[in-house]
C-alpha cells in the first residue's frame, strides 16, 4: 500500500472531507440557539457566564482525553511490546483479558469516582469538588506515565478514574444550575462536546507520535498521555476565576452571597426582575422541600428517590438512558477505534491511526453542531431521535458488510464492489459517530443534569454516573470476548439491535424539557407516569417567574401583559 493510500480503494482523504462537509449543510447563523431566548434580557449571555461554561465544560476532555489516548495507545508497538499485550505464551482469551483490563480499569475507578462526588459535592461546593477532583486525575496520570509494569499501569489507570469519574457529576450538575434556561442544552453541551475534543486531540497525538517516533521509545505513547495533565492545568487555573452555583449556596443557607453571586453571573442588578424570579423559583422549591423533608441522610435522600412515583420515573429515566447509550456501541467504536478500522479492511499502523483521527474530527464537529444549532433549537427529542436514526442505519449497515464481505483473509483479492462497499462501511464509521454526538451523547448528561429537584440532584446523578461507569467498564471489558465468541459481525448486530430498542423507548418515555426552568421541569413528573413521556410537555406549559412578577405588577397598574409561553 502506497504512502498516498491509506483505505483499500479511497485514495486520499477527499471523501472524508466531503462527509464532514455534509454534516453542516442547511445550517445557518437563524439556525442558532438564540432563537430560542424568551423573556430574557441580552446582559445575562455574558463574558463572566461564558468563561465559567467554559472551565466546566472542559471537564467532558477528562474522559475524551482518556478514551481517545488508550485507544491509540494500545495500538502502538512500543505500549504493546511494553505489557506484553501480544505474548505468544499467552492464549488469546489471555491477550483479550489482558487488553481489556487496561483499557477498562478507568472505567473501574470512574465508578468509585462517581460516588465519591455524590457525596461530597453538596458538602464543598461545585467549584471545590472541580479542584479536588483535577488534582486526583494528576496524581493518576503521572502514575501511568512512570510505569514500568501492568500493576502500576492498573494502579495509575484507577486513580485516574477516580478522579475522571467525577467529572460526569460536577460538569453537568454546575453547568445546569448557572445557564439560563433557553442555553441550559448549549452549555451542558458545551461538556459533552468537549468529551470529542478530548477524543480527536488524542487521536491525533497518538497519530503523530506513531509517524515521528520511533516503535521502541516509550515517549511513543506517554507523551499524548500527558495531555491530560496540560488540560486539568488550565481547569485548575480557571478555577480561579469563576464563581460557585448560586442555587448550591442558597441551598446551604448563604442567600445573601447566592444573590451577589447571581448578579455577578447574569451581569444585572439585584432589584431587575429576572434575577428576582429566578431567585423566586430557587428559593420557593428549596423552602418547599426543607418543610417536606429535613435533617435527611444519605439513606433517607436514596428512600425518598423511590418513594414517589415522579422519583421513580426519574430514576427510570437515567437508567434506561445509560444502558441503551453505553450497550449502543459508540463507546466500543470509541475505545477500539484502530481495531474497527481494521475490522472492515483499514490495514497499517499509520493508516489506522489517521483514520481514527478522522473520526475524531467528525464526532467532534458534530457535537459542536449539536450544541450550538440543535440541542436548543430543534428540543431534545427531535436531537435524539435523529441521532439514533443515523447511528441506527450506519451501525446496520456495517454489520451486514461484515456478514456479507469476509475480512479475515489479507490475502484475499476483493472485486470492485466488494471495495466500494468497505468505503461505504468507513463511512458508516464517521456518520455512527455523527449520531451519537446528536443523539445519546448529548442527551445522557443533559438530561441527568435537568429531572431531578436541588435536593436530589448531586445524589441522583452521583447514582446514575456510577451506572454510567459501570456499563462502560462492561461494555469496553466484554467486547474482545464478544468479538470472539460472537463474531464482529454478531457483535455489531447486537449494538444495532440495542440502537432500535433506544429509539422506541425513547419515544414512549422521554419527556421534552428543552427552553424550561429547572422548577417547572418538577411540575411535570407530577403527571401520570404514562402522559409524561408523549404529551408532559403540552399539559405543563412554561411560564417564568420573571414574566409572571412583571405581569403582576402590570396588573396592578391596570395594563397588560403578554406572557409567553416556551
């Protein structure tokens, strides 16, 4: 294969462009997610709300900048001849168990993680639980980098985790409680974007390092490795300059600087109207579940999440979520990228690892597009339901290439069809990670971020990422068994069978809370469990607190008002 060729009939990288280019046609600045601002002021999109979506959204390159660097990492000759990944004493089930040890061990920690922020998230803070958090992923990295042999690799690799797995829990959880409702999916958007940012960055590390160093220099793999350490670098710096939640502080009591520090946020004055109804909104549903519930553990707080109905479904909610986005296998082509590449006819270690890349780039593009002219715009359904349309029939499509055209043959001379088809699959590839960024990507963290009151937030979601975590680590551990015993083309069947069962549950049961406060969201699940999913948007209509106070006071002065509703 020529150094211009780097798919078996696709010279050049021409096709890939063009896919990317299809991915922002008919899209247009009107198109943007400020179509959507109602009853806002212009001061509260502002530098101050920007930067802080900023330092938490890149919390998502946490768990990118891992995913995306051991995928290219266990490619690399000088990682695989480092831990023995190909020892030929050791039987393939071994090598299988061996691989997905080290790329699943994150995945272990995250779990632990994930319950460590549950529990100290409403304790120190937001902004505190961020820096905690950034100095155990440190810690966890630098013990990657300076190993020698697979325990310390495991070791450094559950730190990390430690530390990653927490991410999930702070970034959304803040990000949800200082947007303004109309750019509430942007910014949480901002994170998971941000998880492909982390993914195409280290993509393109572990390409450049695979075509300038040499296979026998560890510095192969550890210097996109330290990546990582580069970005909690500028987190741990922005820190600094950003301000904690106002709704955590007015939950802990601390009203006065609550309001100063939502002044400060929205850039408006503490007599406007907006900030007296957002105010309003927070302290109404916090005074309300004081005089419900109070002095609660953590036990009694988990009771009470499946002592109602509306808790229960929302439960159900995050659950379901979680396991049909993490068993759809986007996270598999993620952590495995150069090997699915190598599954549909992708040969040589430059030419996987550029065509990974590429697939970084796209998934990257995508969520940027999701984020800024989707998410907010279109509502999240329509998101969803298009993004696992599209992963749907690329992941369909690939397994029936796989049924149909035998790869496990080099030596095998393809016809011209047979080629056109494997460019077909690459290109299935991308566009599957076009949909999950649409799709489940954006909306697993979204939404978790949005269903649940202040009182269960931080718990609820501590709850649902070790879920997350947990069914990553099984899916990134069961897939090179599953590609053994099932074969990859069963194994890529199974993922497009999950994606199906996603797509009606999630029409059935997901309730649309795009443009709504995070009070109003609650009035919702009030309603039968079975109108929630399909019409709880049309019964609870949205009006803002901010609308409503001012329509009061016109009241009084004997004009009118027009209220609109979101």
């Amino acid at each position: 294969m020529s150094g211009q060729t780097y798919i078996e009939g696709w010279p050049g990288v021409e096709p890939v462009l063009f896919l990317l280019s299809l991915s922002t046609l008919s899209l247009s600045p009107p198109a943007m997610f400020w179509i959507s601002m109602k009853n806002e002021p212009k001061q509260v999109l502002n530098r101050t709300l920007w930067f802080a979506i900023f330092v938490f959204g890149l919390l998502g390159t946490s768990r990118g900048l891992d995913e995306g660097n051991i995928s290219g990492t266990v490619a690399q000759p000088s990682f695989i001849s480092k831990f023995k990944l190909h020892d030929p004493s050791l039987s393939k089930d071994a090598q299988a168990n061996l691989l997905s040890n080290i790329t699943s061990m994150v995945q272990i920690g995250s779990v632990a993680g994930a319950l460590i922020a549950m529990l100290i998230v409403d304790r120190i803070g937001r902004l505190w639980a961020l820096r905690e958090m950034l100095v155990i992923w440190i810690v966890g990295v630098i013990v990657q980098i300076t190993s020698n042999n697979v325990g310390q690799l495991y070791a450094g690799r559950f730190v990390a985790g430690m530390g990653i797995g927490q991410s999930v829990v702070i970034g959304p959880t803040y990000l949800a409680e200082i947007a303004p409702p109309h750019v509430r999916g942007l910014a949480t958007c901002v994170f998971s974007g941000s998880v492909y940012l982390g993914v195409m960055l280290s993509y393109f590390a572990n390409y450049g390092t695979t075509l300038h160093i040499s296979n026998t220099s560890r510095n192969q793999w550890v210097i996109p490795t330290t990546l990582q350490i580069i970005f909690s670098g500028i987190m741990l710096i922005g820190s600094i300059f950003v301000h904690e939640s106002p709704r955590w502080l007015m939950k802990i009591g601390k009203e006065e600087e609550a309001v100063e520090t939502l002044c400060k946020i929205r850039k408006l004055p503490a007599d406007d109207l907006y900030v007296q109804g957002e105010i309003l909104m927070v302290r109404e549903q916090i005074e309300r579940e004081k005089q419900a519930m109070t002095g609660a553990s953590y036990w009694s707080l988990f009771k009470e999440l499946l002592a109602t109905p509306a808790n229960r479904y929302r439960l159900f909610l995050g659950l379901m979520i979680q396991i049909l986005g993490q068993w759809s296998g986007a996270n598999a082509i993620t952590i495995y990228a150069p090997s699915f590449f190598q599954m549909i006819g992708v040969s040589g270690q430059q030419q996987k690892m550029f065509a990974t890349a590429i697939l970084g780039v796209v998934k990257f593009a995508a969520s940027i597009i999701c984020a800024v002219f989707l998410i907010d715009t279109i509502g999240r359904r329509r998101s969803l339901y298009s993004g696992i349309t599209l992963q749907f029939i690329s992941i369909l499509y690939v397994a029936i290439y796989l049924a149909v055209v035998p790869n496990n043959d080099p030596s095998r001379i393809k016809s011209a069809a047979e080629r056109h088809a494997g460019v077909g699959a690459i290109a299935f590839i991308y566009l599957s990670g076009v949909g999950w960024a649409l799709g489940w990507n954006s909306i697993q963290y979204l939404i978790n971020a949005e269903i649940y009151t202040v009182r269960h937030r931080s718990l609820a979601s501590g709850l649902i990422m070790t879920v997350h975590f947990a069914n990553q680590y099984g899916n990134s551990k069961a897939l090179p068994s599953m590609r053994l015993g099932m074969t990859d083309t069963g194994a890529m069947f199974f993922f497009s069978g999950i994606i199906l069962v996603g797509l009606v549950w999630s029409w059935f049961f997901l309730p649309e809370v795009s443009g709504r406060s995070l009070e109003s969201i609650d009035e919702m699940f009030s309603l039968p469990w079975y109108l929630i999913g399909r019409r709880g948007h049309q019964m609870v209509p949205e009006t803002s607190a901010a609308v409503q106070i001012a329509a009061d006071e016109d009241e009084k002065k004997g004009g009118v008002v027009h209220v609109e509703n979101c």
